[in-house]
C-alpha cells in the first residue's frame, strides 16, 4: 500500500506556485459580422490601427484598413473560405511591413512575401511598411532601360521605359499599368 506523505504534498505544490507565471497577456478580439469578395467586416476591434494585420481563428491573416465608429474592414490576404460569421479575429499590433533583401530578386512570393517557388525560404535582416512613402523624384534613377511588355501592338505604339509608370488601357481609375 503505497503511503502519502504531507510534507511530499506540501513540497510539490509549493514548487508548484513558485513556477506559476502570473503574465496577463491582453488581446484585442472581435467578430466577423459579414465576408465576401476579399473583405471582412469586423466587429470589436476597438483598438486596431488603419494598416494592422489581424488573423482569424482559422489562419488567414488580413488588414485592418476601413475603421469606422461601429465595424472594421478587412482585407482578406488568402482566400478566406474558411472564415465564417460569428468566427473570431484577432489583432497581432504589428503593422503589415514586408521583407526586404537582395534574396529576394528573382523570387516568387505571396502578398504575405512568404515564397511560392519552392525554392525553400528567404533571408533577411531588414523590413519594411508597405504604406511608407515613395522616394522622392531628385533621387530616383532615370528612366533608361526599355521595357517590352510582349504585345507587339502596345510594344509598337507606346515606348515604355523599366520603373516608367504609364497608363496603357483605361481612365486615370484603371490600373492597367505598366511598370
């Protein structure tokens, strides 16, 4: 018969306490109100700021960029079919930033800029926000190496320069672009 001692108790639990950790984590969460065609409308995000990713409970991670009064709206940056109404999303408070690297020249990558050519992962030391500003036009390099975008018919009637920003089909609010 096995005998249960006191102090054996005593000594475990008080072990027991002293590797308690006490850290109260807090999490900003909210709820899918509605989704549909890339966009999530969020509801008890109070918190979140306009660029910040948020992921739902299922994995997909997205981007907090209309905050109104009452809902936040979400940029789904996956396909999001398994995110439900009624599911839960939660804020991670770091703003969308990407990687930045030589590695990554000549690489496929996602929007999240994790690769999708099966050439194993990306190095790299540096990061930076996607909504940052764009250098400003003294320090850009000129235009001066062609760009063929491989239609003779544009090829043809626009010369297009590599890093030329020109609009090619549509209004000012098309962005059929080539760069």
């Amino acid at each position: 018969m096995v005998t249960i001692r006191a102090d054996e108790i005593s000594n475990i639990i008080r072990e027991r306490i002293e590797q308690y950790n006490r850290e109260v984590k807090i999490v900003n969460t909210g709820t899918v109100l509605q989704v549909g065609d890339g966009i999530a409308r969020i509801h008890g995000l109070d918190e979140v700021m306009a660029g910040e990713l948020v992921e739902f409970e299922e994995g997909t991670i997205g981007i907090a960029l209309n905050l109104e009064s009452n809902n936040v709206g979400v940029v789904l940056m996956g396909d999001g079919l398994m995110i439900q109404e009624g599911s839960s999303v939660k804020a991670t408070g770091k703003i969308a930033q990407i990687p930045v690297s030589e590695a990554y020249l000549g690489r496929v990558i996602n929007a999240l800029a994790k690769p999708i050519d099966g050439r194993g992962e990306i190095s790299s030391s540096e990061s930076r926000l996607i909504e940052s500003p764009a250098p400003c036009i003294i320090s850009r390099r000129s235009v001066y190496e062609p760009l063929q975008t491989g239609l003779i018919a544009i090829d043809s009637m626009i010369p297009i320069g590599r890093g030329q920003r020109e609009l090619i089909i549509g209004d000012r609010q098309t962005v059929n672009e080539a760069t």
